[in-house]
C-alpha cells in the first residue's frame, strides 16, 4: 500500500561502462564540496564570539538581592524541594540584631550550595521561589578541572550589590531587568 | 683517478640543490597538512585551525613539536629493526624521486649553466617509477613488522594496490613518451613548451595518471591502507611518536612529488603558458625565478584538487579498487596507447 506521494523507486539497472568509472558522478559530487567553499560559515568563534541566547534561556543560577542590596533568600528550603536533581543543599540561619542591611527577612541561607554537574537547568527551584530570591541567568557554567569546581557556593551564586558594584550588576540582571 | 677529478663546484652546487629541495619538499608538505585541514573545514562549512598564529600559520609546528614529544613506543612483539626500517625507507623514497624534477628554467650564468635540476640522467622519470615501487617497502616493512593483524592487512592492501595502480600508470605514461621520443625530464619539458602541453593532447591519459598517482600516494578515494574505521589506521597502527610523523610526512612529500611530476609530464613543467618568456629580455636568474613560481603554482593547484577529492569522495571497496584498476584503467589505458600511437605513424 503506497503511504505517501514521496517515495521513488531505486535504480537498480547494473551500471554502463562509463557509469562504473565513476567519473561523472565525482565531478557532480566535488560541484558539491566546491560550492561550500564560498557558503557562509556555521562556526561560532567561541571565546570572541558568542552566541546570543533567547530570553528565556536558562542558565546559570543567580540568587537575588532587592533594591538595598539585601539578600531575597530565607532558607525556606522550597527551591532543594522542588529540585528533581537534587542539586540544592541549603543551611539556615537566624539573622542577627545590626544584620538588617545584609539579609532581607530574619531568616537567610548561611550556606547554599548548587552542583552543577547534578543540576538539569530545568527552572524548577525558580519557580518554586516564593521570595523571588533565585533565578537562572544567560551565562552557563564553564569549564573546570575538577568536579569540586563545579559545586558553586552562595560567594559564587550571589547577584553582585546593587548599589556598590552597579555595573556588574546590571550586567548580571540582562535582559532580566524588567521582570524584577 | 678521474672519479677525483670531479669538479668541486659541481658538487658543492648539486649538495645546495639538494639541500633546498629538501627543505622545499618539508615545508610544502608542512604547509599542506595546513592546507587540508583548512580546506576540510571551509569544504563543510567551518573555519579550521586558526588559533595557533595568524590563520593558524604555526599550526604545523605545533603538530610537529606534539609529535616529537610524544612518548615513543616500540611493541615488543615487533621486529625491532624492521620497525624503524618501516617509516626511514617511507621518508628515504619518497624524497628521492624529487632529484629528476626540473624544478625551474636553468639559470644561465657568465661560467656556464646551472640546471635547477639535481640530476638530469636519460631514464629521468623511470627513475621515479623505480624509487616509488621501492617506497612500497616502506608500508609493507612497517605493517609486518608491527605484527598486528590490522597493520598486516592494510600493509597486503597496499602492496596490492600500488602493484596494480603503477600497470596503467606506467601504460599512460608510454603514450607520453611515444610524444617526447625521451624519458629524460628536462626534455620532456622542453618538447611541451615547443609543441603544447601534454595534457592537451592526452586528456585520457592524463586523467589515468591522475587517478593512479591518487592511489599511489594512498589519497582518498583508494586510503585502504589506512582505512581508519576499518583497519584502525592500518599499517602504522602501532607507531608513535616521531616514527608516525615521518609516515604521515612522507605521505604528503609523496603528494607534492607527484603533483610536481604530473604537472612536469602534462601541464609543461616550468614552462610558462601563453607568452614567450625569452622575448621580455629578463635577467636569466629572475626568469628562472617566474619558471619555478610558475611550476610551484601548478604544484598548488594539484595539491588543492588532491585535498578536495579527499573531502569528496569516500572510500573504495577492496573489490572496486581491484576491478577499477584492473578491468577498467588498464584497458582504457592499453587502448590510449594504441590510439596515441596509430595517430601518430598516421600523422608521420
């Protein structure tokens, strides 16, 4: 039973003489290679150039200061929870009298771990955030030596100040900017 | 006595020649290495290696620095000497058959002439048939003494397959010389620049010639001795190191050698088309310079379709190569010859 209009039969007749010293069939096929000599090339000159991600690419995780420059997170634990890697790992700890200008709320992550060699970037721990506190960038994790390089702790996840380091971080918020 | 009586200059002169064209023969193939990963690339659609230098110039040298570092490892099931014969004889062949190439007019000079040739002896280019049916030893040494069955195979594939390629190479080749009346270089050069070139007249021929030099070199379409996916890189397999280097070495000397050769037999050598270089009046030496630029330029064009088949065409079966060489190269080439030489007792 014929299925589509696509199909075509094979040539199986044996080849001719000058079929066989597969001459002519070369000359086609290096017109081919030839012509992509002069085709724009698909290579992306990596460390120079970059490839521009969408919008909603999901990358490395940031954790997220507000306006003062305050840390969002409470340890709340949702984000480890909502994990389907299990990536997260996460201490709480209780915020001091003088802390108020650090933390936001009176609870905050001491420690805060994500690996990234479990990690799926899949937003999950993004969307189970009720404080807005982490979110994933438009950078992805570079190479390293080792396994433990990749273990990112708060140092490395944190959103640089608002206030004191404006330029690094409007460059880390990207085209995010408007969704705070 | 008289073997004394030889003149210094001359061999102080042949031991500069000799020396250059060496040295030309390691940079071209250095810079052809280049040349086909650059070309692989732009063939599909990428840039190739081009972080080691400018354009990835110093590419070679990094290849070839990597190579002498490596750690160098002899199998002890080998034959010790035969192993290192292996790739010596390789590299030894495939330099030699460049000594008959006319590389360049010859420079003539108040003292006397200077061909740019190292010996332009009268059997000049069975010379080189000779010495490339010797460079077969080369892989044949190497893939048995690795003793590995892959290297064995490949090294029967490639003895089998340059016996059977130089029959209708050599028959292509009559019907040049049925044209020249000489097999000596530099009058095979000479006859093209007064009558045309030979490829104008042996288009079949040429196209024989070609296709046997590709399977004599062990280029793609006919690399079964070194098929990668089926033989794990055939008779050099189990070489390492620098020993590797000169085998892949000597295969792209052998590409340039036979570029050289073919554009020598059927593209006039040296010979610059179109115009009539005595008549500009130049200084003997620059002309011989434009002649050997001219030449390397053919060389060029030949190394570039060489790489371009190569990131074309895939490999032959065992069994196509055969039937390929023998039931249709070989008749085509016997009945160019017969033509050639009808057509010419008719024009007499």
């Amino acid at each position: 039973m014929q299925l589509t209009n696509r199909a075509k039969p094979v040539d199986r007749s044996p080849m001719t003489f000058l079929e066989s010293l597969y001459l002519w069939n070369i000359i086609k096929g290096m017109g081919i290679t030839i012509s992509h000599l002069f085709k724009r090339k698909a290579t992306i000159q990596y460390p120079e150039e970059k490839r521009t991600f969408s919008k909603v690419f999901r990358g490395l995780h940031v954790l997220n200061r507000d306006s003062d420059g305050r840390e969002n997170c409470t340890a709340c634990g949702l984000c480890a929870v909502a994990c389907p890697a299990e990536a997260i790992t996460m201490e709480a700890a209780e915020r001091q009298p003088g802390e108020e200008h650090l933390y936001r709320e009176e609870k905050y992550a001491a420690r805060y771990e994500i690996n990234m060699l479990r990690c799926i970037f899949c937003g999950l721990c993004e969307e189970a955030c009720p404080k807005d506190a982490i979110y994933l960038s438009q950078t992805f994790a570079p190479a390293n030596y080792g396994r433990k390089g990749f273990i990112y702790k708060k140092e490395d996840l944190l959103i640089p100040h608002p206030l004191k380091e404006m330029e690094a971080y409007k460059k880390a918020v990207g085209d995010r900017a408007g969704n705070q | 006595m008289h073997l004394l009586a030889i003149d210094l200059w001359f061999i102080l002169e042949k031991a500069i020649l000799v020396f250059c064209i060496i040295g030309l023969s390691f940079f071209i193939a250095m810079y052809t290495t280049l040349a086909e990963r650059k070309v692989a690339g732009w063939l599909q659609d990428r840039h190739g290696p081009n972080r080691a230098g400018p354009f990835g110039i110093f590419q070679p040298l990094a290849d070839g620095g990597k190579l002498f570092f490596k750690e160098e490892i002899i199998p002890l099931a080998s034959n010790r000497i035969l192993f290192l014969l292996g790739p010596a004889l390789a590299m030894i062949t495939a330099l030699v058959t460049s000594s008959v190439i006319p590389w360049g007019a010859p420079v003539v000079t108040a003292s006397g002439t200077i061909p740019l040739q190292v010996a332009d002896v009268d059997m000049g280019i069975l010379l080189v048939f000779g010495v490339v049916s010797v460079g077969v030893y080369g892989i044949m040494i190497g893939g048995w003494a690795s003793n590995n069955k892959f290297s064995l195979i490949a090294a029967i594939r490639g003895a089998s397959q340059m016996v059977s390629y130089e029959l209708p190479m050599g028959l292509a080749l009559i019907a040049v010389l049925f044209m020249t009346g000489s097999l000596k270089m530099s009058e095979i050069v000479a006859s093209q620049a007064a009558n045309g070139w030979h490829v104008i007249y042996q288009p079949l021929g040429f196209i024989i010639f070609f296709i046997c030099a590709l399977a004599e070199c062990n280029r793609t379409p006919f690399d079964l001795p070194e098929a990668e996916n089926e033989l794990n890189f055939g008779y050099h397999q189990e070489y390492s190191s620098m020993k590797l280097g000169f085998y892949l070495f000597a295969e792209y000397i052998n590409m340039f050698i036979s570029s050289a050769i073919m554009a020598t037999l059927y593209f006039g050598g040296y010979d610059i088309p179109f115009v009539n270089e005595a008549s500009w009046g130049l200084q003997p030496w620059l002309l011989s310079l434009i002649s050997f630029g001219v030449l390397m330029a053919k060389i060029a064009v030949f190394l570039f379709v060489f790489i371009w088949i190569r990131w074309t065409i895939p490999r032959f079966r065992y069994d196509q190569l055969m039937s390929l060489g023998w039931k249709k190269l070989i008749p085509l080439a016997l009945l160019n010859m017969i033509i050639s030489a009808a057509v010419m007792l008719w024009l007499k």
